[in-house]
C-alpha cells in the first residue's frame, strides 16, 4: 500500500474552495474529509460531524486541554480546530486525507506533517470575493467586513504554499487541483 496523502486546502473566506473540495471528493473515492470541530453556529444545510463538528465553546476548550487538536485557531470570535483522531483514524484505514483549514492552520499542519501538501485557492481579484460573499448572504454585514479583512491578511500567505489555484472559473480551477493531486 501507498503512504496515505494529506492534502491541505486553504483560501480566503469566498474563494470558491468548499465547491472545488466537495467535486475533490466525488473524483476520489480514497480520499476523506478531515471534518473539523467549530463553535460557530450552523448554516442551513451543514450537518454535525459531515460538514463540523459543531461544538459549544466547553466542549472546545476542554478538547484543548485533553491535547485532542493537531492545531486550532480562534477567528471571528468562534474557535476551529483539527482534531487528532478525524486524521489518525483515515491514515489507519489507508486513506487520503484532504483538510480546509485557514493558512495558518494550514502552515500548522505542515509541522506536524511535514508531508502534506498545502494548496491555496485565491479569488481572482478581492472584489470578486466580496461579490461571492454578499451573494451567498449567510453572514452579516460585520460579519462580512470582517471576512474581507482577514481574506487580504490571508491572500499574504501565497507564498509559503506548494500550489497556488486562481479560481476565475470553478471547471478549470477543478481540473488544476485534480491534476496536482493525481501526479503526487
Ligand atoms: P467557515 O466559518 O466559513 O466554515 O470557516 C471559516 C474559516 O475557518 C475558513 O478559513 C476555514 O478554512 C477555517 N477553518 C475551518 N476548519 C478549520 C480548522 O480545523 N482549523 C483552522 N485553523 N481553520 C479552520
């Protein structure tokens, strides 16, 4: 059997990455989502333990304490956290692995796995990214603002990634990832 992959996915809030990693998942039948923990609150749609695990702020803090995440960051006033045992338990079953976590988390996980392979997907410009925020409606307008600031902090972390995908359009955007990931 081949070592399992990691792959680590990172992009400004609204970059498209969430639909690219969802097509990610259909193409690979061996590879796995590392579902996170949050204490944000659900959007309509996501379900606990698929899309997070959706945690109250307790709970999070006690998975700190019991030294459960590889890494976790606190943003918008809501924490987010790879969990150990989300990765350990898809390594065992011989599984890739593909993590969407924030540059930092992402730069992180590197450390602990020096093997994973850290891909960045960027908007083509930030004002198509403030474009895609306001038209998924699902934050508010801080909420929003907030978003957009921490997407120009992150757009500075390009360099320190393996790969970087411009998402102008999602077909090709898709096609660059799967090609990355299948010549690993
Ligand atoms: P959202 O609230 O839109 O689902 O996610 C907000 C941000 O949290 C995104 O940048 C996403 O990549 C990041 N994120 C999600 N899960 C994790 C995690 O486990 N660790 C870290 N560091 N960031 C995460």
């Amino acid at each position: 059997m081949t070592k399992p992959k990691l792959f680590v996915f990172s992009a400004p809030s609204g970059a498209g990455k969430t639909t690219i990693l969802k097509e990610l998942l259909k193409t690979f039948p061996e590879l796995k989502y590392s579902v996170s923990a949050t204490t944000r609150k659900k959007r309509p749609g996501e379900i606990d333990g698929v899309d997070y695990h959706f945690l109250t702020e307790e709970e999070f803090k006690k998975k700190i304490e019991n030294n459960e995440f590889i890494e976790w960051e606190k943003f918008y006033d809501y924490y987010y956290g790879t969990l150990k045992n989300a990765v350990e338990d898809n390594l065992a079953n011989g599984y890739n692995t593909i993590f969407e976590v924030d540059v930092k988390g992402a730069l992180n996980i590197k450390k602990f796995f020096p093997d994973a392979v850290l891909i960045f997907i960027v908007p083509p410009d930030i004002e198509a990214l403030k474009q895609r925020l306001l038209n998924r409606k699902t934050e508010t307008e801080d909420d929003i603002k907030k978003r957009i600031e921490r997407a120009e902090m992150e757009l500075g972390y390009r360099d320190k990634f393996d790969y970087v995908v411009e998402n102008s359009d999602l077909v090709r955007a898709i096609e660059e990832v799967k090609k990355i990931m299948s010549s690993l």
